[in-house]
C-alpha cells in the first residue's frame, strides 16, 4: 500500500522561502508513476498545485504559483519536493503530497491540477504565511 508523508511547513514572512518535501514507501515506481502537490485553504476547495510525471519529467503547475514554486523528484530516495519561493499570504494553507499513474505528462497534470482519480494522499503539512 501507498504510504506518502509530508514535512517541511512551517511559519513565514511573506517574500520568504519553504522547501516542502513527500517520502513515498512502498510506491511502485514505474514509468508512468504521476505525482504532485494539492493544497486546502480554511474555508475553501481544494487547489492542485503543481505535478511532475516521471516518465518524461514533465511538469504543470497552477498559474498561482507559476513562476514562484518548483517541483522535483528524487527517485533514488523516493522523495518529492516542492520548492515555494516569494511566498504570499495567500499560498496559506495545508499542503498535500499525491501519487497516481497516467498515460502522459498531460494527463498527470489533469489528475493532479483537477485532484482527480489520486490513488493516495499524505496527511499534510501546514504553511502559513504571514504579511
């Protein structure tokens, strides 16, 4: 079973910088593993924010954070990062690791951005950014 777990939130200024990571255990890593961050807001839906697909490392992000965030992977240690960069208050939220397969980069950005047809999700961690 899919077992994915989050750390690196925290508390900071806005401008400031967090690097979140995802350990993945027991994830088969096959050429159309699809993997990504979702993030929740008090109050409001849920925001695909960016996923990377490892066949090809194709990578999407959401245009709220495009420019700012980086995705990566670390296959060797089975880890996913999120770099968030000139974070604002309005990236404030609980931020979720999320792993399923597709057939392409597009597709895996679908499921990802859309949060749909996840095959498992971590339990978060929590980012807040103050102004």
């Amino acid at each position: 079973q899919v077992q994915l777990g989050e750390s690196g939130g925290g508390s900071v200024q806005a401008g400031g910088s967090l690097r979140l990571s995802c350990a993945a255990s027991k994830y088969a890593y096959y050429g159309n593993t699809c993997m990504g961050w979702f993030r929740q807001a008090l109050g409001k839906e849920r925001e695909g924010v960016a996923s990377i697909y490892r066949s090809d490392g194709t990578t999407y992000y959401a245009d709220s954070v495009k420019g700012r965030f980086t995705i990566s992977r670390d296959n060797a240690k089975s880890t996913l990062y999120l770099q968030m960069n000139n974070l604002k208050p309005e990236d404030t939220a609980t931020y979720y690791c999320a792993a399923t397969v597709a057939m392409s980069g597009a597709v895996c950005s679908s499921k990802i951005l859309d949060g749909s047809d996840l095959d498992a999700w971590g339990q978060g961690t929590l980012v807040t950014v103050s102004s």
